[in-house]
C-alpha cells in the first residue's frame, strides 16, 4: 500500500504551471515522455485532465526526473 502522495497543484492553472516547469526542468528529450504519461492514463490533452487524477499525474510526471 502505497502512501498518498501530496499533489502540489488543486487546479488547472496549478497542474500547467507545474507541468511546464517540469518540462523545463527535465530538458525536451525527457519532457516528452510528460506525453505518454498523459496518454497513459488515457488524456490527450493536460487541459482534459480532472482533478481526481491530479495525483496520478505528478507521481507520473515526478517519476520521470
């Protein structure tokens, strides 16, 4: 059991700024697989994704760094 994971964004604008930030931090060639989290978890668009998977995708995204 795995515990929750403490989400630093509760909105929209929260989850851009924070995936954009990562993008950056991680470079192109790695900010890229920032997509196939998304894709993973079925979203074509970071705009498309509900708050309840806000956690899934910054666990997703932190474990790309």
């Amino acid at each position: 059991f795995a515990p929750a994971i403490s989400c630093p964004f509760t909105d929209g604008k929260g989850l851009i700024d924070y995936v954009m930030s990562a993008y950056k931090a991680l470079g192109a060639a790695k900010g890229a697989n920032i997509q196939g989290v998304l894709t993973g978890m079925g979203y074509q668009n970071i705009n498309d994704v509900k708050p309840e998977h806000y956690a899934a995708l910054f666990a997703g995204v932190e474990a790309l760094k």
